[in-house]
C-alpha cells in the first residue's frame, strides 16, 4: 500500500524563515468496532515510530460505542512530561481496504493528534519513508 | 500546473482556516463540511448527521514542529 506525505501550511519561525509548508505522515484508517461492524470511523492519523501505541481521543471509542473497560488503564508519558491516562481497547484496524485484528489506546483528554504507534500499527507493518518522493509504503507483515 | 501539484495546493488552502482544529471532510470531494475545537464539539455540530459520510482529521497548529507528543 502507498500514500503520499500531506503537505500541511507552516509559519516561518526564526530557526526555519522560509518554511511556508512541511510534510506530515498522515494516512486515512478505519477505526471498526469488532463487536457491532457498522460502527466504524474514517479518521486521518499520523504515523508516530515514537509512539509506543496506538492513541485515539476517547470521544471516537464513543461515537463508535466501545465498551472500554477502564480497568485496562495505560499511563502515557508525552515529551513535555506529563501523563495522560488511556484504556486499552481492541478494534479493527482498516487501511487501504485490508481490516487488521489489533487494538488502541483511548484517550480521555484532547489529544494533540491520533497517532499510529509501534504496539498497535509498526507491528503489523514494515514501514517505508521516502521523504524525498513523499511516500509512505505500508507491507502487511501477515 | 501538475494535478498532483495541484491537490497538494489545494490542500494546503483547504487547511489554513483550520490551524489546530478538528474538521469533517467530504469523502467525495475535498470539503471540509465542519470544524470544531474538539472533536466532541464536532460531532455535536454535526448532530443527526451520520458521522460515517465523513473523513475526520486533527489539523496541526502551523507554527510548531511535532516530536512524539500525546498532549
């Protein structure tokens, strides 16, 4: 599977004065409730190799009625420090028409972006950046 | 100018009313239906409305470079 880089809109800063855009690893998933199929969500997510898991804001596991369990609690630690608590939930992962048994972290504050982490996403693929060409290369593992 | 030239372009004009927002794109073309704060206040705005038709999307505030973040 391929998809581009998105091109987002930038300010220039006095570090990067002539950054009027950048590139971001974004993709289209599908987020599926394994036990009601019909409640799914087309979301754009960025794919963070940084990210132990995969995070999503808790108003999706909402709109698409998972039963969370908030015993499955996972506390996460962002770069500037602080900690968010998430639950961990499994789901049906879709990408490019191929539907993965897989789960996610769901998060009850505002997340600042969905991301795709490495427990989650970069388990089930082998993950190729051509940031030259803009492309992104998803190769199922199974 | 190159169709893909072209999308990206589009692309980039689509988002800059939208720094650091959450909105609801059309599946068809490249609309954006609604936005919203938060992704909650989205959905409420987009209220009977079934949420399947759209594509949601985080736009990143344009003024600071990402690293793993959750916050």
């Amino acid at each position: 599977m391929k998809f581009k880089f998105i091109r987002i809109p930038a300010k220039p800063s006095p570090a990067f004065p002539n950054k009027y855009s950048t590139l971001v690893p974004i993709i289209p998933v599908r987020l599926i409730n394994k036990a009601k199929q019909d409640k799914y969500i087309d979301i754009r997510a960025m794919i963070d190799s940084g990210a132990d898991v995969s995070i999503f804001p808790m108003s999706i596991a909402d709109k698409i009625e998972l039963n969370i369990d908030r015993r499955k609690i996972q506390q996460i630690r962002g770069i500037e420090q602080s900690i968010i608590e998430t639950y961990r939930h499994e789901i049906y992962l879709e990408i490019g028409g191929w539907k993965f048994d897989t789960d996610a972290c769901f998060c009850s504050k505002d997340i600042t972006f969905p991301v795709l982490g490495r427990h989650g996403f970069f388990n089930l693929f082998e993950v190729r950046f051509d940031y030259e060409k803009e492309s992104i290369e998803l190769k199922p593992k199974i | 100018m190159e169709n893909k030239e072209k999308a990206e372009h589009d692309f980039l004009d689509l988002l800059k009313p939208y720094e650091d927002m959450w909105i609801a794109l059309s599946k068809d073309n490249p609309i954006v239906i609604g936005s919203a704060k938060t992704l909650e206040e989205l959905f409420n705005k987009l209220g009977e409305e079934d949420y399947r038709k759209f594509e949601f999307m985080k736009v990143p505030a344009f003024n600071v470079c990402y690293a793993p973040h959750y916050l």
